[in-house]
C-alpha cells in the first residue's frame, strides 16, 4: 500500500487521439507508458489503476492504436497509453502512422514528465527498447523501464534481469530507473506508484477533486 493508491484507482478514460493536436490541453502533467505490442503494457496499466478494463487488453498484440488519454482525481494530472509496436496486424505504411504521431507526442508534449519504457522480463532492450532509449537520452526525459511478467522467473534470475538492463543503461550513458513487475502476483506495484507519483507532482499536493464526468 502506497499514499497514493486512491488516486491511482480514480483513472479514467478522457479521450483517444489519432495525434498530438487531439490531446487534452497540454497543461498540468502527464506520464506516458511505451512499450512493445506484447510486452504487457495495457495489463500492467490495468493493475496500476486496479481496473480490469481501463486499458484495453487483447490476446492479438497491437491493439492499442491511438494516443489513449486517463485522467486522475487530481487536475491536470493524466496518464497516456500510447499504440503499441512490434506485432501490430497492420500494413507497414499505418505503422509509419502510429510512429510519427508518438515521436511527435514525445518530442513536443510540454506537460509530459517522463516515459515507462514496459518491457517482458524475458525479451528486454529489443529494437523499439532501444530506440526509445536513445530518444530519452537525446531529450533529457525521465525513463523508469518496466520488466514485466516478473512471475515468469525465480527471484534471482528477475534481479538479474534487471541488473543487466540497469548496467545497459549505464554504459549508454542514460539516467534511468529499472524495476520488476508482474500483474499475476502485484510484484513492484508500490514500487511503480510510487515513481509515478514523483513524477506526477503528488507528494504534499493540494490535491483539488475531478469528477470522472467532468
């Protein structure tokens, strides 16, 4: 249990954008998850709000295809579910689509404060990882990468896991945070809200309500 689990759990969905002019007024502050089509993204979305369907979750990778805006009960105060990459079903010129729309997003949001890279435990820094990376790096922006599907390894093997991309971060000379996850067994959820929740502005705030339906 965290200070700010409640706020976690108040997410809702505000809007879906095809792109950066669709978002909601780029004030307050927001962080947004990026991650592989099958990395566990909108599932570990889900287990962070303790929603079972605010994020959309499907067994066929790459349905997350828009810029998908949650708000919290705290103004201005939002997280971002961005398209999923890698086994999206679809013609390579609608990829081309969904990229230019997010390194738009990420180049030119003003109110974004940093990026949880997800990633499976088992397949971490593949290509898109990697390019992310070099983004952050090249953008000064907050990256706390997520290895999720934690449950699928015994304690020591998922520290290693971690320790490895840890050092890979270093020796890329980027300022990044590293932990586990697992939605299956609640493994780094603390952990995670309470890295959001620095990132968020949330600690000592003069917290003012929202309603859902405002």
């Amino acid at each position: 249990m965290t200070p700010f689990d409640s706020t976690f759990q108040s997410a809702h969905f505000i809007k879906s954008a095809e792109k950066l002019s669709q978002c909601p007024l780029d004030q307050g502050v927001e962080v947004a998850f990026a991650g592989r089509s099958n990395a566990g993204k909108s599932t570990a979305l889900n287990t962070l709000t303790n929603q079972k369907k605010l994020a959309r979750t499907s067994k066929t990778p790459g349905r997350t295809q828009l810029i998908n805006c949650f708000g919290l009960n705290v103004e201005d105060r939002r997280l971002i579910d961005l398209p999923g990459y890698g086994f999206a079903k679809v013609p390579i010129e609608m990829k081309k689509v969904w990229q230019a729309h997010m390194q738009d997003y990420l180049m030119n949001r003003r109110s974004l404060a940093g990026v949880v890279l997800v990633m499976d435990i088992r397949h971490p820094l593949k290509d898109f990882d990697e390019m992310m990376l070099e983004w952050a790096k090249s953008n000064n922006m907050k990256v706390h990468i997520l290895l999720t599907k934690s449950d699928k390894f015994k304690r020591g093997p998922a520290q290693a896991s971690m320790f490895s991309v840890q050092k890979a971060l270093k020796a890329q000379g980027i300022d990044g945070t590293v932990q586990t996850f697992s939605s299956l067994n609640g493994d780094g959820l603390d952990a995670l809200r309470t890295k959001l929740a620095e990132w968020l502005v949330l600690d000592n705030l003069d917290v003012i309500p929202v309603s859902p339906n405002a």
